[in-house]
C-alpha cells in the first residue's frame, strides 16, 4: 500500500519487482486488500509484448484521515483520503485556547468538513494534531508557549480522543510541516531537507532519506534552541510587536498576517535585527545536517521569506579556493496547510503505510 501510495498505480508484476516477492505473494497481500475494499485492480492493459498486466490502485474513499494544525490565534484543517488527495480544508481563528472550548470548535469543523465532502465519517481512522511546542519526554505532552498555557503539560492525545472522538496523533507542528511539505511541496524534489516553521514561536522539521527525523524525544529541528540567550528570536509574534513599537499595532498574528504588507520597508528594521540569527540558524543546519534544501515555511508570507532569504549568509569559509557546498533556500510552496496536510498523514501511516 506503501508503494501504491507513492506511485499511484501498479501492476502485480511491479509489486513483486519492487519488493523483491514472488507473484504468489504478491497475490496473497493484494488479494485480501481487494476483498476489503482497499485497493481496485483495472482492466489487463497491454504495453510493449508479453501478457497485458492490470494497474491496482488505492481507493480513494475507502478511508480518510483529519489533520489539524493548532496555532496560538488559529486552527487549520485537512482532510485527506486514502490516496492522499485534500478533499477538503478550512481554518479559523481559535474562539479560545481553553482546552475544553477549543476541543469543542475544532469537534464543529472536523463535523462541518465531513459533512461538506460528503465523506462517510465511519470511514474516519484518526485525527493527526500538530501543536506549536517542544515534547518534554514524557509521551504526547507538549510544552507550547505561554498563549497557548492551558494546552501545556497535559496528555494530548489521550485528552483530544476523549473530546474528539477515536484515536488521536500528536506532534509538534514542525514535524508535521516538514512531512507535509514532503509530501505536496518542494520536498518532492529531495529526500534530505530541513524546514523552518514560522509562526507565534520559531522550530522546525527535518526530513532524511524521505522520512522524518523526529530525535530521541521527538525535538530533532527546534532550531530556535540553537540561538545563544539574548539573540532575538526570528518569529512572527515577535515581528508584530516590532510593527506595533514603530505604530502599526495587530491586535494578534491572525489580524497581522491578514492585513500587513510583507514588502514594507519598515519591515527591514526587524529584518536587519534577526539577520545574525537567521545567519547561524541556516549554518548550523549546513553544517550539522548537509541537506540539499532549507525551506522556509508555517505561517510566513512568500514575499516575507524571500527577503529573509536575499539578506541570508552562510558561515563557510574558502579552503583551497572551495566552500562547503551548501543548501538552497526556498520558500515553502504550499503554505500553512503544510502542518494540517503532514499531521494528516500520522494515522494513515499508522493504519497502513507503515
């Protein structure tokens, strides 16, 4: 299933071929899965000589997972069936982060979307959550920042399957990110990247070999934990309180993010200021990681990213008339539905992608 998901179709023939079974394994895996209503094989098409081989594919509303990205100010939603295709996607601004009024608004838009795509909701397998925060090593619990206070420390996904309904993923949202824009953005090109989440806060994800690297405790890619005390902090909370020190005051990121232009020129103030901090963040990673590709994504306008990207510089020094070759910089190509889209995938991994 794993294979068809990447590849969208194959054969019997190209099964066993990828896997390295025989034909009568393969046809021992796929024929249940069949039966079951997971897979559908087509018509035998006939390409180049030998027996016309039949195309097997997923099936799109066999099942259907619900991700959510939980912000500070603001929820998002996908839902993403078997196949991995968005049938559908929202997001609002959080009512508030009482964790009981919350469940029960983010309860409403899971119901509204089901509802609205017309998915049968028996055919829900779970509810992937990216929350804003690091894990303290203990489980699903996460320590958000402080706008976020009633969400600290507690058993998420014990605590959302009680108010959600079913079973319940947690990580936090520079994980799901990542794997989000693994999945539909401009990690489709590489297999080794690392992605900096931007939003009330500053982290990130990274992906190796194709897979997420979560470390130890599920903290890999908290870059903002690389800057020495003191340096600021590169998020968008903090370029909202710079906006409003110089008299363009948002009454939250949500208000911001709706209504600023990301191509002020007074923004170059806070860009002047984060400068050293995004210089060492963006060494640090060619440094320790060696990706190919740094993307700059969450919440951050494209505009916004592109002029933190003309302004960055690497810590590379020449040796021998060379540098160490370093990674590009690009803006995330799908946005802040990256962190919905990638939790999404946690319980259709967990179901049947291994």
């Amino acid at each position: 299933m794993a294979l068809l998901h990447r590849t969208g179709s194959a054969s019997r023939a190209d099964l066993a071929r990828a896997t390295g079974l025989t034909a009568q394994s393969i046809t021992r895996l796929v024929d249940p899965l069949i039966e079951r209503g997971l897979l559908v094989e087509g018509a035998p098409q006939i390409a180049g000589r030998g027996k016309p081989s039949a195309k097997l594919r997923l099936v799109a509303d066999a099942a259907f997972a619900v991700g959510l990205s939980v912000m500070t100010d603001a929820v998002s939603l996908v839902l993403m069936d078997l196949t991995g295709a968005i049938r559908a996607r929202t997001d609002a601004p959080l009512l508030s982060v009482d964790f009981a009024r919350a469940s029960e608004q983010i309860a409403s838009l899971i119901a509204r979307a089901v509802s609205e795509a017309g998915l049968d909701p028996a055919r829900r397998i779970g509810i992937g959550v990216g929350v804003t925060g690091y894990f303290i090593g203990d489980g699903a619990r996460l320590n958000p920042p402080a706008q976020l206070d009633p969400w600290a420390l507690i058993p998420l996904d014990i605590m959302l399957a009680e108010q959600l309904g079913g079973p319940v993923w947690v990580d936090n949202d520079g994980n799901v990110s990542a794997v989000g824009e693994a999945m539909l953005g401009a990690g489709r090109t590489t297999g080794d990247f690392a992605y900096l989440y931007f939003a009330a806060g500053f982290g990130g994800g990274v992906i190796a070999s194709g897979a997420p690297m979560r470390g130890s405790h599920g903290n890999a890619g908290e870059f903002a934990s690389t800057l020495p005390d003191g340096w600021p902090q590169p998020n968008l909370e903090n370029l909202r309180l710079y906006l409003a020190s110089h008299g363009q005051p948002y009454d939250n990121l949500h208000a911001m993010l709706a209504r600023f232009d990301p191509a002020d020129p007074l923004i170059d103030g806070w860009l002047d200021e984060c400068a050293p901090s995004f210089n060492l963040i963006v060494s640090v990673i060619s440094a320790a990681l060696d990706p190919d590709l740094i993307v700059l994504g969450g919440r951050l306008p494209p505009v916004l990213a592109d002029r933190i990207i003309a302004r960055i510089r690497f810590t590379n020094p020449e040796r021998r008339g060379h540098h160490r070759p370093a990674p590009r910089i690009t803006p995330s190509v799908i946005g802040p539905d990256a962190a919905a889209i990638g939790a999404a995938m946690l319980p259709l991994r967990a179901a049947f992608f291994g």
